[in-house]
C-alpha cells in the first residue's frame, strides 16, 4: 500500500465506482463500527474502514490489496453503519472492479475455471459418485451436471458475457 498519496496518483473512476456501489459513502465519518464488527476482521488483516477511506478518495491500491476479499459478506458493517453506508456492496464494487483491471488471486481463478467447465464450482469426480450412489443419492447432484444442455447454455453465457477472458489476465 501506497503511504503517501499524491493528487495525480488519485483515480476518480474508482471513486465514482464506489459512489455508485453506495451514494452515502461520501458521509463516511471513519467511526471504524464496521471494522469494529467484521468477523473476518478478527481473524485476517482486514480493515474495512481503511478500504471505504482509500475507495472515497480514488487510491488505485486498494484493487490490489488482499484485503478487498476477506469479505464473507455476512453484512454486519452495512447494518451496523450509523450512516446506513452499503459497505458491503462496496466491497463488491471494488472486486469487480479489480478483476476487470487484472487483480484476481489465482484461487480464484482456479474455481472461476471450474465453474466455466462444470457450470459448478465442485466437479464431481468418480470417488464423489460412488459415494453418493453408496448414501442412496442420485449418482449427480441436481445442478449442470444431470442436465448436459443447461450446462451448454451456461457456458454460452460465460462466453457471451466474455468471463473467461476476465479470469485469463
């Protein structure tokens, strides 16, 4: 993360990014309520007050930075913000926001590209049909794998909607 930030260093398509996620985020009053309620907080390096601050004025670093998806977007600091600020959808904002710009953590991908080719995030391998044939389960799951040409379909939206060229930076 940048420590000083300089005016040309600023990126106001960021900040319009943010402030359409939430209009109120420009009353954002560095409480730290939403930090102080996160979770996540708890346990990683997130700090989501700091990520609001950055995102209000348009410092290109916070796409970059882990933080941005720590979020489980379990909505505490949405509903605890005494300015009624969408923090979480914020959040998303910014992720979005990162994977069009190239940020993306290679797990990610990694599942982005299940989902590409399963239509699922969990491929079901012939160890997971055994068992659940063996638990009295239909061999798959009732998802894109028992019905080949929903999957079709959903792979023609992906492309459509060009996901997989989002996931190949």
């Amino acid at each position: 993360m940048t420590s000083v930030v300089r005016p040309q260093e600023l990126d106001q398509e960021l900040t319009s990014i943010a402030k359409q996620a939430s209009s109120k985020i420009v009353e954002c009053i560095q409480c730290a309520t939403c930090s102080g309620s996160c979770p996540s907080g708890r346990r990683t390096a997130l700090r989501t007050r700091m990520i609001i601050r950055m995102a209000v004025m348009g410092v290109r670093d916070v796409l970059s930075m882990d933080d941005i998806w720590f979020c489980t977007t379990c909505y505490n600091c949405s509903e605890r913000c005494p300015r009624g600020i969408e923090i979480v959808d914020v959040l998303i904002a910014l992720r979005n926001e990162a994977v069009k710009r190239g940020f993306m953590k290679d797990r990610h991908k990694e599942v982005a590209k299940l989902f590409i080719e399963y239509g699922h995030s969990v491929p079901i391998d012939d160890a997971r049909r055994k068992l659940r044939l063996k638990l009295g389960l239909s061999e798959v799951p009732p998802t894109t794998h028992m019905y080949p040409e929903a999957l079709r379909e959903f792979k023609g939206l992906l492309a459509d909607v060009g996901f997989d060229k989002l996931i190949s930076r």
